[in-house]
C-alpha cells in the first residue's frame, strides 16, 4: 500500500460545491476510473481520503492538496492522467507525488495564501491604499470581533497576518520586470469578466478594482479567513472594500517552524 | 441567448448547486446541429427532479438523437426566484442557461398534484402565456405527461398537449412531427392537428366537455375528427426498448443519490388504492441478463456506490434471487451497495436480506396499509398479520433495529376497530422484536408508524368512493394516537389538508383548473413543502372560482357517472374497476396476475405476462 498527495484547482464551474460533496465527487470519480483508492476495513467502508482545508463555497483555488491512500501502486504521473480524465470539469489535478512521511494533510496546514478581489467604495488610489494597509499591519495588535459557536468574541488577528498586499488587476502586463506582482490568471479573467461587463450586477470602472494578495494562519491551530481580514481593513484601516471574488492561490504545511510547499520533497521523504 | 447568472445572486441562495448545471454525464451540444430544443421541466427542485427516473431515460433517449437538444429545467427554490423577479432572469435551462421560452417545445412531468401551482408558477417565470389559448407562434408548445396525466383534465387550459402513458416511443415522434412542422412554416394550431393522430396524444383543446345539471359530466365532445378515446402508449417490450447506459452524477445529495435499475413496470397485485397497480399494467420484465449489463455500464460510466432496484413490487421480480447473486458478485469487490426498497412482506426471504446484509444493512420498511384483515382484504392488500410478524422477527434475528410501518387512514368502509388494528400491530412488532435474544438483535427498537389519508384515485376501483372530510380524518388521527402507547413506537401523519386538496386535483374536471390559477396568483407554490403550504389560500380561491371542492373530494359517484377522464385508456376497462369495487365491498380478495387473470383489459396490449 502506498499513499499518495496531490494538488488540485477547483475552478469556477465547481466553486459552489460544498466540501462535503467535493469528496464524494473524488470518490465517485476514482470508481469510474478505476483508480486503485484503498477503503477502510469494517462494516462500512469507505475510501481512505485527506483532504486539506475545506473551502467556502463560492472561493476558487489552484491549490487544493489531498492525501490518498493507494491499494495497488500507481505512478503519480499516471494517477494524475487516470483522474484527470473521470473528473468533472473545473477539477484539474496538477501535481502529484508519493508521500512517504507520516504527516497527514489535514493535520499539518499553517498556512494559505489569498487572492481576494475588491471594489473600493472611496475614491482612494492605489497607493493611498497602500499606505493604509502599511499603516493597518504596524498597529501592535488588530482586534476584530469573531462570531464563534459559543457567541462572539474579540481576537487579536495580528499574529494571523503573515504578510499583506494591495495590486491592481490587469496591470501586470505593464510591469512584466517585476513577477512578484503578477495576479493569479484566475483572478486576472474574472477581474476582466466585471470590466466587460459580462457579469452581470457587479460592474465596477476599472479604477475601483483592487487585488488584496494575503498570507494568513490557516488549520487546527489557528485560522484567519479571508473574509475576517477584508472586514478588519473596512473597520479599522479606514477603507470600504467589497469583496467580489476570493481565490486561494497556496496552502502551506509546518515543519519545526518552517513552512513547506505541501509537496516539497522535506516533507514528503522518509523520516 | 445565454443568460450569466452573477455571483452575488448565486452567493445569496441557498444551494446554489441546483442552479449551476456542468455536472458529469450533463449533456453539452452545438446548436448548430440542433433542430429542436425540448425543455425537461420537473416542477419541483433540483434534488426531487434529479432523484426521477423517467427524465433520466428520457434526457439521454432525446439527446442520443443528433438534431435533439434536451435540457433541464427544475422550479428555483422561493429565494432563488425572488432574486430572478428581481434582477429580470426569467427561467433558464440547466445545461446552456438558455431562457425556457426559446425552446420549441416545454414538457413537464405530472408526478404528483400538488406540484400543480409550481407548474404555473414556472410557465409565469418563463414569460410563457400560463393559459394555452393566449399562446401565439413566439411561445413555445407546453406539453405534459406522467402519472397525473391520466386525469389531465385539471391541466386542460394550460397545457397544449399530453402524452399517455410511457414515452420512449411517443416522444420522438412528436419530434419527428414537429421537425417536420417546423419546415413547413404552418400554424400552431396544424401542428397539435399533426400530432392528433399520433396514439396517445391528447390535445385538449380539441374536445368540449357539456355538463348535467348537478354538475357531473355529461359527455365529451371531440371539435373535428379526433379520438373518442385516447390509448395510452406502452412498451411491448421493456428488453428491446431504450434504457441509459449513463446518467447524471450531481454534485449535491439528491434525494434518490444511486443508480435505480427498473426491474419490470405494471404490478401483478392489484391493490384497490393503488392508482400505479393499474394504469401501469400490463407487467413486462427486463431480464436479469439485461439488467446485469445496465447495472454494470451505469457503474462504470457513474462510479456511484449504491444500486437500487426500482419497480412497484421488487420481491415480485420472477429473477430477483439470481438478478441480486449477480449484482452482489459484481458489485461487492467495487464496494458499491445494492439497496433493495419496496419489499413486499409475504415474498421476504432472509436468504435475500443476508445477501444485500453482506455489502450494507439497510432500512426496512412494510406497508401492511390497514389495521386489520378485513380491512386488509377490501383493499385486496394480500398481506397477513402472520406474515408481517415473521419478517420482522426474521429481520431483528439479523440485526436490524429499526421498521417503518406504513398505513392509510379513511380507507373504504374503515371502521375504528381497523384504526385500533393499526396500534395493535405496532405493539405485536415491539413483541416480536422481544422475542428475539438479546444476543440476536440489534440494539435500540425503533418502530415508526406513519398513516397518510387515503386519496381515491383515477382508474382505481375506489374512484367512485368519498374521501373522509378533514375533520373525519383528524379525528382518526387523534384515536390511533391515543391507542399508541410504547414508548418504542412513534407515530407521524400527514396534513388532512394537503390530502383534501390532492383528491380535488386527483379526479377534478377541467373547471379546477381556474383555481390552480387563483391559488398561485394568491401565492402559491411548493406546495408538498410543509413550510410553503397555505390551505387558506386554496379555500379562498375555491371561493373565488365558485367551485365547490366537496363535490370532488367528498362525493360518492353512482356506477353509471361519466368521470372527466373516461376518454382515457389505459387498458384496465372501467367495467373491471366497477366489479373490484363490488368486491372490495364484499370483503372478497381478487388474487395476483401471476396465479390467475381475472381479465382487467390490459392484455388488449398485446404485450408482457398478460401473453406468456
């Protein structure tokens, strides 16, 4: 038996599937193609699959990660053309590798990078934005209000923070000497779907459309969503974002506290 | 024209997963190629719809022909379509999210009667005429079939025509029709004229019905030269005919989320309620042969993990012990379940159970339907107290803990010694779960009983009797809750209300059909959905359209009344529904197809066990 990890894009086709039906959509994907996906012994068996952090529904990603558990080898390769060919369009499998730590996906995130599209109700330019955002992470602490099962509570979001940063869409053509600030090519499309205007009730000018690029916690231990972090800006960094689009664009794993690439051979090898 | 459907709408409802279309084995083509456009509507959500069998068959049947292009259209839940009448989206197909009303032709699927407002309500979203007669050359042809078909009359003015009975031949030769009408540049009113000779076709507006005076139907009148009697359409032979070799996986937990194999259609029994056991006969059966091969390329083409066997009586199948030996043999190493619902308790073996036990413990349901053995025999339900008894003992000695007990309350001559019959038999399953050691059974008794209130249906020996008044079944709701004392036994019943309104529906004429209208003006819709129910409504449209409901649900008919679906055949001759009725009085039971035929009418098709 092996166990393998991959990494995954959910698209905009399947951006409303809950996380709960997405694996049933892996599953039901894996008998139609024949992939050797081992099952629990007992009664009641059910395929041996970890999947990483579940996603809202209506957020994208281009990079999901899951842990399988194989019953026969399968070269990752040829796990990731198998797949490929029985899921339903907007799931693309694209990387993939045997994971021979014992590390389990779920268990390990810390960390997941954001790509989250706005409008801004003020008429603030982009380094006026920027400014606000600097001055909005040296505050010593951030605290928002966080609706939790027992009632709400005040949070300190500021150790969740791991980096902030403010971009304009469809400027990055422009600047292509600086890669660091190209936007996800997902983000780039929807952003140019509202400027057509092709969807419909969200129409903003160009110049009211911003990209909040983030690095935030993100697991068991602590977690800071996406949505927390836009609201946190609107109350204390004094601007008026309204999130049109949020896409995840990377999940990090912890080791002795250093952060990997999910699939990053140190995390993957032997221990 | 395709319609984007934004985010913020999307983000805004709840599951928008029924709105979004894309899932696998969805059908996409080319309009280029396409001829006609045949908009599926099921008027009811995306899971009820999606869990239904016929369209399944009938989406892939029209999309396996190239100049077809079927679609999918389910009622939007109430958010969903409050943010479409806001926001200008009228109802759009699944597949392309094309707007209903450019499609050539709208079929919807009669399932149940209450679903009747939704229908009206999805016509409106379309921009569609709700009634046939304001319909011009812009709109398309609206068109119905399914079960409640068979009294179309309540549908009369909005639809333009029906389909009887079941559809694989039928609907592609309207196609071929339409097609054919679509080049020649003629009228509407040419094409219906068209499709009049085609066997099953009923266009309403080609005939006049003329009352008596106490408002009984006096005679039904065709306007030219159309069928005094419209045949139902029927396949001769379930194994030579069409069935999917794939359907659609959704992405959301539907309520039937499996791949459903139907055995046979029609039913040997003859349960005088039952308005299935009669307008589906003659019995044809699929051979387990055939039914393997099915099984097998709806997996691989599916990769679902459960198969049900589907049909109105599974343990009547002639091949079930070696149709589920196959199933289980090919599907157990795959890990995919096989469920076995609609069992009948007389032909329960435990070899069967243990069997499907092997790949998963399911839930065990019987539907023993009145309280005692007389009442049991004038319903012609051939099922004994002792043979209830031993299936379920059987089936605590194997591990199973929980049993639903299905009844019905204001049967034909039901006295309260039947309803008392029903908590008597609640208590003889706690027994019998007793009896078993400890060891033996499963942990935690749970029995359900659940009673609906008895509707007389259309082409059913009970549709000449009275359904009891509200009030009547209220108070025989109240009894059998008294009499229910173990704590082991809980009990659930249905709304009489929703009950009442089904019988008006059920054997309505063609004047109900304004108040299907009223009552969705006054807002009503999803009917069938608990929370969206609103009785009042309904008496005030009746009200309004003058229409008395007593008279359709209340009133008992003489032998001799012509009902608003007499020009209907299904085969099983009104003569026969009289003598069962005569019978069901006598308390004399009429026994099964299979052991003798007792001469219905349904061999006059030419087909199934009628001919063996």
């Amino acid at each position: 038996m092996s166990k393998i990890r991959f990494k995954f894009t959910r698209g905009e086709q399947v951006k409303y599937i809950s996380h709960l039906d997405m694996m049933k959509v892996f599953e039901r994907a894996a008998r139609r193609g024949n992939l050797p996906i081992a099952y629990s012994q007992g009664f009641n068996p059910h395929p041996q699959m970890v999947f990483g952090l579940p996603l809202s529904v209506g957020v994208t990603s281009e990079a999901e990660y899951a842990d399988f558990d194989l019953a026969a080898d399968m070269k990752p390769q040829d796990f990731i053309e198998s797949y490929n060919k029985v899921l339903p369009k907007g799931f693309i499998i694209t990387d993939a590798n045997y994971n021979q730590g014992k590390n389990n996906i779920m268990a390990t995130i810390s960390k997941a990078s954001y790509s989250i599209l706005v409008s801004s109700g003020k008429k603030d330019g982009i380094d006026t934005i920027c400014k606000k955002v600097e001055e909005f992470l040296s505050q010593a602490d951030i605290i928002v209000r966080k609706e939790t099962k027992s009632g709400a509570k005040d949070v300190d979001i500021k150790p969740m923070i791991h980096g902030i940063q403010v971009l304009i869409p469809g400027a990055c053509n422009e600047k292509e000497d600086k890669n660091s600030s190209c936007l996800s090519p997902f983000i780039e499309e929807y952003a140019q779907r509202i400027l057509d205007n092709s969807v419909d009730g969200q129409c903003s000018k160009s110049d009211h459309l911003f990209c909040v690029s983030a690095l935030l916690s993100a697991g068991s231990a602590a977690n800071l969503k996406p949505e927390l972090l836009i609201s946190a800006l609107n109350q204390t960094a004094d601007l008026e974002f309204n999130v049109l689009k949020i896409h995840r664009t990377g999940l990090y794993v912890e080791r002795d506290r250093r952060t990997f690439d999910p699939l990053d051979f140190e995390i993957l090898k032997v221990v | 024209m395709t319609l984007k459907i934004s985010d913020q709408i999307l983000q805004s409802v709840e599951k928008p997963s029924r709105y979004i279309g894309n899932e696998w084995n969805s059908v996409h083509k080319d309009l280029k190629d396409i001829k006609a456009r045949f908009a599926f509507c099921f008027p009811d959500v995306y899971e009820i719809g999606m869990s239904h069998l016929g369209m399944k068959i009938l989406y892939h049947l029209l999309n396996d022909q190239k100049d077809i292009y079927c679609e999918r259209v389910f009622a939007p839940w109430v958010d969903m379509e409050e943010k479409m009448r806001q926001n200008g989206i009228p109802l759009f197909s699944l597949e392309s999210h094309t707007p209903v009303k450019e499609f050539d032709i709208v079929g919807f699927t009669l399932q149940y009667e209450m679903s009747y407002t939704n229908i009206v309500n999805m016509l409106d979203l379309s921009g569609i005429p709700i009634r046939s007669a304001d319909r011009g050359k812009d709109h398309p042809f609206v068109c119905a079939g399914g079960p409640c078909a068979y009294n179309p009359e309540p549908l009369a003015n909005i639809i333009d025509f029906f389909m009887m009975g079941e559809g694989e031949e039928i609907i592609l030769e309207v196609m071929d029709a339409y097609m054919e009408w679509k080049d020649s540049g003629k009228d509407r009113t040419d094409f219906l004229d068209r499709i009049a000779s085609i066997e099953g076709i009923y266009v309403p507006a080609f005939y006049k019905v003329e009352y008596n005076a106490d408002g009984t139907i006096q005679r039904m009148v065709p306007q030219g030269n159309y069928p005094q009697k419209i045949k139902k359409r029927i396949i001769k032979d379930l194994n030579e005919t069409y069935f999917p070799d794939r359907i659609i996986v959704p992405f959301m937990d539907i309520v039937h989320d499996r791949i459903m194999l139907e055995l046979f259609r029609g039913c040997i029994r003859g349960c005088r309620f039952c308005q299935a056991g009669f307008i589906y006969r003659p019995v044809r059966e699929r051979t387990p042969g055939k039914l393997l091969e099915y099984a097998k390329k709806l997996q691989e083409n599916t990769g679902y993990e459960e198969i049900s066997l589907t049909s109105l009586s599974t343990s009547d199948f002639e091949s079930l012990g070696a149709l589920t030996e196959g199933l289980i043999e090919e599907m157990e190493p795959k890990k995919v379940n096989l469920s076995l619902p609609s069992l009948r308790i007389d032909s329960f073996s435990l070899d069967l159970m243990e069997k499907a036990q092997k790949v998963r413990k399911s839930g065990l349901t019987f539907a023993p339907e009145a309280g005692t053995q007389r009442l049991r025999d004038v319903i012609n339900k051939g099922v004994t107290e002792e043979d209830l008894i031993k299936s379920v003992t059987t089936a605590f000695g194997g591990g199973w803990n929980g049993v639903k007990l299905y009844f019905m309350l204001g049967l034909p001559t039901e006295t309260n010694e039947d309803i008392e019959g029903i908590a008597d038999l609640g208590n003889k399953v706690v027994s019998a779960y007793m009896s078993v050691p400890k060891e033996k059974r499963g942990k935690g008794l749970r029995v359900t009983i659940s009673t609906s209130s008895f509707v007389p249906k259309p082409f059913t020996p009970f549709q000449w009797e009275a359904q009891d008044t509200m009030e009547t079944l209220k108070e025989k709701q109240l009894l059998l809750k008294s009499k229910i004392k173990s704590k082991y036994i809980s009990y659930n019943w249905h709304d009489p209300e929703l009950s009442f309104l089904e019988s008006v529906f059920a054997r309505g004429d063609r004047r109900v059909g304004d108040v299907l209208i009223s009552a969705w003006e006054k807002g009503s819709r999803f009917d069938s959905w608990g929370d969206h129910f609103k009785f009042n409504n309904w008496m005030e449209a009746f009200r309004d359209c003058g229409i008395d409901p007593a008279f359709y649900a209340n009133r008992k008919r003489q032998e001799g009344e012509i009902f608003p679906w007499d020009h209907i055949d299904v085969g099983v001759t009104k003569k026969f529904l009289w003598k069962e009725n005569q019978k069901a009085h006598d308390g004399d039971v009429t026994s099964n197809c299979r052991l003798d035929c007792s001469g219905c009418g349904a061999a006059a098709f030419g087909g199934g066990l009628c001919h063996e």
